[in-house]
C-alpha cells in the first residue's frame, strides 16, 4: 500500500523537491500535501508546478499561541491523511500535542552531526569549533528538539577557508541524498540508519 507524505517547508524547499522527486517508479511513498507557515515560501511554487497539493497557514497571526497555529495547520494536514509527515526547512518549533499525533512517523533533517549542535547556526557552531567534518541528520521528531532516534546521516569535510554559505552549500548537496534515501527506507517499515 503507498504511503502518503505530506511535507512542511517554510522557505525553498530544495529538501521537498528532492523528496518529491524521489517518490516515483516502484518507490513505496508518493506526495499528497506541501504545507508551509509562510505564503510566500518559494517551495510551495515549486511543489505546485510539480501538481503537488500545497497549503498555507500564517504563524505570525497566533503570535506565541503556538496550539492555535498548529490547530488551524493540521486542518489540511489531516485533510490529506498522510501516513509519514517531513519536516525540510520548517523552521518553527512544534508543541508535544503536535509530535504526539504523528509519533513514529514524523522525520526531520537537520544540517549537523547530532547530537551535536541542536538548533540553530549549525555551520557558525561547527566552524568556530574548529571541527574538521560537518553533516546532516535525518531524525524522527519527538518532543524534544532535534532529538529523536537517528535515522540518517552524512558527513562532510570542513575545508580551510570554509564560510557558514560554503560549509552549507556542501552540507545541502549531501541533504538531499540522505533524505531521500531514508524516506525509502522508513516508508518500507526499515529503521536501520542510512549512512553515507
Ligand atoms: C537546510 O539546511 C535544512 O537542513 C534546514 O533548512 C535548510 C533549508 O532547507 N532544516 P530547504 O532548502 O528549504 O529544504
């Protein structure tokens, strides 16, 4: 039976497109929703000219409210009835009631090497660390920020003269190998780590 993913962006959406793209041919998984927190998110273009479904909910409006945002937000979420939601670039944080309701089946990339560096400004962290290899991770999303069972990761070297912009573009370009790859392997019930 295929799975349905619905995806939340809220900027570009070059990790959606990439899942998106992958969802074809004998791949156990297809798109029914892109959803964002902003309107204007360039992803959600994108994903409608690849006849993907997409929806939009203002978080600036709830202010800190952050049930009231989720309540209206999961109004087209629910609507598609995905069986596995993707987070790629969605960059509010979801309450427990959230994550509760999509336990075991919620994943997240996020551009470190967790357990290190949860949160914000990865590449600024890692650099000023003087670490020599950076990274992403797909994870599955539980309450606690960037925190869940690792489901994937992909290393990068760190290179003398790297920028923040440099060691994020080499991270990105290992983001959507990595996500892809381990959405397959969720989507066909294997929990086993992808490492690239
Ligand atoms: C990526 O670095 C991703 O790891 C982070 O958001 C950035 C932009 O992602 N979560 P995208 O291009 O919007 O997919």
């Amino acid at each position: 039976m295929t799975k349905r993913v619905a995806i939340l962006i809220s900027g570009g959406g070059s990790n959606m497109v990439a899942l998106c793209e992958s969802m074809v041919g004998d791949h156990p998984a297809r798109p029914v929703l892109v959803a964002s927190n902003d309107a204007a998110a360039g992803g959600l273009a994108k994903a409608a000219a690849m006849g993907i479904p997409t929806a939009s909910v203002d978080h600036r409006p709830f202010g800190t409210d952050r049930a009231a945002f989720e309540a209206e937000l999961l109004t087209p979420i629910l609507a598609a009835e995905p069986d596995i939601l993707c987070l790629a670039g969605f960059m509010r944080v979801l309450t427990p009631g959230f994550v509760g309701r999509f336990a075991g089946r919620m994943l997240n990339i996020h551009p470190s090497l967790l357990p290190k560096y949860p949160g914000l400004h990865t590449h600024r962290r890692a650099l000023e660390a003087g670490d020599t290899e950076a990274g992403c991770t797909v994870h599955e999303v539980t309450p606690v920020l960037d925190d869940g069972p690792i489901l994937g990761q992909a290393r990068v070297p760190v290179l003398a003269g790297d920028t923040e912009a440099s060691l994020a573009a080499r991270v990105l370009v290992q983001e959507h190998h990595l996500y892809p790859a381990v959405l397959r392997r969720f989507a066909e019930g294997d929990r086993r780590p992808v490492i690239l």
